[in-house]
C-alpha cells in the first residue's frame, strides 16, 4: 500500500512538474532595430549594440547579414543604446530610452572613419 502512495504521489508531482513549467513570460521589454552605413543604406553585420543603464545592467546583441538586431527580457527602465563596428565611428542614441514591456525600434547610420558623408 505505501508503495502505491508513494508512486502515485512521484506520478502527481511529475504532471504538476511537466504542466507547470511553460516558461516564464516576459517581464520586460525589447529593443530592435537595423544598422545601416550613412550614405550608401549598405546594412552593416557584426555591429555591436550595447544597452547599458545608469545602474550599470548592459545587454549586447550582434547584427546579422541584413543588419538586424534584437535585445530581449530588458527590464523597465531608461538605457542608452549605442552601436559600433570595427572602422565606423561609435553611434549613440542622444536621448535614453524608456523601456517597459512591448518594442522600441531603434535604428543606426554609421559613418566610416575618416570620411563618409
């Protein structure tokens, strides 16, 4: 009889364990964009965005071969977001961004170093 119990009891909390884990929502929010080089609208891969808060939280993300990026889970708060590529001048957003849940699109132009228009 207690063997019943007892697997019956492993068999319960299995389920409870299987049916509960669907993944936790996200509390926060995401920040997307496209990096492209000035001038030319030529999309920019392997850049690097960084999203850094006065607190001192920072996410990376890279751009793929089209230029796109995506940084998600960033919790509420105000960032600065930038992007740099090897050869390009840094690009930073003037103003922070408010982030709660949903989407920011944020784009990029960089500029060569040592021209470019």
């Amino acid at each position: 009889m207690k063997r019943v119990i007892f697997l019956s009891a492993i068999l319960i909390l299995g389920f409870l364990l299987v049916t509960g884990c669907r993944g936790t929502p996200s509390t926060g929010g995401r920040i997307f964009g496209k990096v492209t080089e000035l001038g030319s609208g030529r999309p920019m891969a392997g850049a690097e965005i960084t999203v850094r808060s006065a607190e001192g939280l920072r996410f990376t993300a890279t751009t793929d071969s089209s230029g796109k990026y995506s940084v998600s889970n960033i919790p509420i708060g105000s960032y600065k977001v930038s992007a740099f590529l090897q050869g390009f001048y840094l690009n930073e957003i003037g103003e922070e961004i408010y982030i709660e849940k949903g989407k920011k699109k944020v784009d990029f132009r960089l500029v060569v170093v040592g021209g470019g228009t």
